[in-house]
C-alpha cells in the first residue's frame, strides 16, 4: 500500500513590491486600523514618534471592516494617492 | 510501500498527517470512491482562502475524507462544509487562527441528515456516531493539511476546544418551528451545511420552567456572562434548544422571532459590572451602575437551533468567535442523483 499525500503547498503569486520610500523625512503617511483593541492607540503613537523623530504627516486612519477581512481592493488606489507609505499590522 | 496496516497507520503519523488519532490510509478505490460519490474529478476547486494563496481541490478533500473515516456518501456534506470555509463571509483566516480556538460547527439540515444516519437526538454533540464524528474530522484534517491550519503555525489557539476534533451534528427538525436552513432561504426539502466558528459550549440548565421567560432568562445569563467572548459586541451566538425546552416554547406559542427579541433584550450586563470585571476600560460613572451593555444588536444575531433528547432539562449556547469578524454560512449540499 502507499501513503497518499493529504497536503497542499501555498500557490505561489507574484508580488510586486512597492519601492520603499527613499527617505521617511516628509513623509506622508496613512495608517490601516485593523479594530483590534487599542489598534489605532497604537498606531497614532507610533505616527506621532515617526512625526517628531522624521517629520512624517499623517493623512489619516483607515478602518478595516475587521481583522479577519483583507483590505477592500478599491481603497488601495486612494491610498496610494494619499500616502508615502502605510503603517497596518497590529496583532494582540 | 507498506503492507502491514499499524506500520501504514504509524507512517502517516510520521509523515504529521494525522490530528493526533489513528487515520484510516486511503487507497486508489476510496479516493474513486470517495469522488463519485459527490460527482466531482479530483481536479475541481472546491474553494480557495485567498489570504493564504491556498486552493482547496476536490482530490485532496478526498484524501483526508477517508483519512477521517468518512464513507463515500458523506463527502457532499463535506464538500458543502469546505465550500462554507472557503465563502468570504466566513472570512476563514481570523476564526482559524485566533487564540480563542474556535471549534468550526458544523449543522446540518435537510433529508441527508436522515439519509446518512447523522445524530440529531440523544447526545447529539457527544460520541457514537460515525458521520457526526468523521464529516467533522474531515473538516478539521483540511484546514490542517490543505489550509495549513497546523497548531502553533496558523493556528495559535491558546487552549482549543475537544470540538476542534470533530463538531458536526443534524438539526432536530421536528421539536419546533422551520427547519435551520430554511430561514437561511433554502427550501426545506434541500439539504444544507452551516459553517458557524465557537469557541466554547455552554450547557445551560433549567428543571422547573413551565414558560418561557424564567428558562430564557439562564440561556441569556449564559451569553452574556463576564467572562464571554460576546461581551467584546455584537457577535452571532448560537443556541441550541433539546427538547423539553423546546417544549416549553411551543406550548407557549413562541416563535423563533419571539425567542430572538427576549435574548438579545435580556442578554446584558451592568456597564459597571463590565468594567470592574476590567472587561472595559475606564473609571465607573454612578449611571455605570444602571447603564446596561447590551452583548446583541439584531434578533437575528441569536442562531436559534433544535437538537438532543427529547427528555432532559438541558440546552446550550455556543458564543461566537469574533466581532462580527466571521458570520456563520449556509452553504447547499449538491447530492449525486442516485
């Protein structure tokens, strides 16, 4: 008898990462809150250090529906235009 | 190559296949078997979780369906049960892979339950019944092997619950009301899976409740305790009626709409209470102490279901992993014309 293998790998998907910003001086700079308890404490603390420490501006907040949900498509490209670069990722 | 069954079985383990029981090894005839069954070819996509970069594909469901112990003509149930997972609404990630550990429920309704022998009635959450333990099983093993679902990786469940195993039970259609899945909008002649994520179960008893506000009033108490989930706002809970409870709400005359509207009334706490039990931040204002913090927003947020014996003083809830992070997903099961 053989051994059947029960298990799938990830599919692989090209990622083309943004370039990351020369510098972070002037930066502006948009945070994605996740809802997490304390999530957007967090994060306009951390923007407020990035502030004093760089000069990043923050253009604002911007509420995911949930941290199991992926960020709505549409709202990407007006991130892109609002932003430098985005500060998200808050776990517990 | 292996002949000897206990090395095959041992194999599988060492390959870290298995949930921590013996699997049963799949051969070329079961996976046929298995396919047939649900009228599928292994290469077909059941569903993808997208956040993952993972695709479900009806071969691999297959495997771990016999793996898990499943005969043949559960795979549609399991098939429909990936396919609740895979849904958007389900939003898999968050309910798999949190801390709370949330069992993956598994409900089902319609003439399949019957068909394939799944236990609606006595000790219906409990042992003794092949397709409640292998459709559930085979759940689980997916998420694992194919959804890379795998304690301490993907899955940081800081206790887990023993439904992570196996949670898969048949809706008692006949103590109360329409079936489950027919206020999900399905005929109630078609058969149908809910996906629902929970992390704990909560029997709730009452002996001496002749109406329906006294034994309300515990299963509410029971949602909204200090230590619950639900107290995070605004989940999806389920409650689980057996029988003689069941009883008492139709020999009242109750709807399901009446039962929704007292639960999500009375499933509440005082705001102060909340906040000494440092379930919120903040000081305590003297109108905390007559402020109630409702744990429901809408009737329909209390997922309302029939099952167990018929004789018994016993209920449950099951709070659900989330804030409105995940919704439970009625999905209809697609059986191969015999």
């Amino acid at each position: 008898m053989k051994i059947f293998d029960p298990t799938s790998s990830p599919t692989p998907r090209a990622l083309r990462m943004a370039p990351a910003p020369a510098r972070l001086e002037g930066a502006r700079v948009m945070l994605v809150e996740n809802t997490k308890f304390n999530s957007e404490t967090l994060l306009r603390k951390l923007a407020d250090r990035l502030g004093r420490t760089h000069g990043i501006t923050v253009g604002g907040v911007h509420r995911k529906r949930s941290p199991s949900h992926e960020i709505e498509e549409g709202v990407i490209p007006g991130l892109r235009r609002q932003a430098d670069l985005v500060i998200s990722g808050i776990g517990d | 190559m292996l002949s000897d069954p206990v090395a095959l079985i041992e194999a599988y383990y060492a390959a870290g296949y298995t949930d921590g029981l013996p699997v049963v090894p799949p051969t070329d005839k079961s996976i046929a078997d298995t396919l047939a069954a649900a009228g599928l070819r292994g290469e077909q996509v059941l569903g993808e979780i997208v956040s993952r970069n993972t695709v479900v594909t009806a071969e691999k469901a297959a495997v771990n369906a016999v793996m898990a112990g499943c005969r043949p003509e559960y795979f549609p149930v399991v098939v429909a049960a990936i396919r609740g997972l895979c849904h958007p609404g389900f939003a898999y990630h968050g309910p798999a892979s949190s801390t709370g550990g949330s069992a993956m429920v598994l409900i089902v309704n319609g003439p399949i339950a019957a068909a394939l022998g799944i236990n609606a009635g006595n000790n219906a959450f409990g042992q003794g019944h092949r397709p409640n333990a292998t459709i559930g099983r085979a759940v689980r093993l997916v998420m694992m092997n194919v959804m890379n679902t795998r304690p301490g990786l993907l899955d940081r469940a800081v206790l887990g619950n023993p439904g992570k195993y196996s949670f898969c039970f048949a809706e008692h259609e006949d103590y109360l009301w329409e079936p489950f899945h027919v206020t999900r909008g399905l005929p109630a002649d078609a058969s149908a899976v809910t996906v629902y994520a929970s992390n704990s179960l909560y029997q709730v008893y009452n002996q001496l409740a002749a109406t329906p506000e006294p034994l309300l009033l515990c299963l509410a108490d029971a949602l909204a305790n200090l230590g619950s989930p639900n107290l995070k706002g605004f989940n999806e809970s389920l409650v689980v009626l057996a029988g003689e409870h069941a009883q008492v709400l139709r020999d009242n005359g109750w709807s399901r709409r009446d039962t929704q509207r007292f639960l999500v009334e009375h499933a509440r706490l005082r705001l102060a209470d909340v906040k000494r039990a440092a379930r919120l931040p903040g000081e305590i204002a003297p109108a905390d102490e007559d402020t109630w913090r409702h744990v429901f927003e809408a009737p329909e947020d209390i997922l309302i279901v029939c099952a167990g014996g018929r004789a018994g003083s016993w209920s449950a809830c099951l709070p659900g992993w989330g804030k409105k992070w995940t919704r439970s997903v009625t999905i209809r099961i697609e059986e191969e014309p015999s």
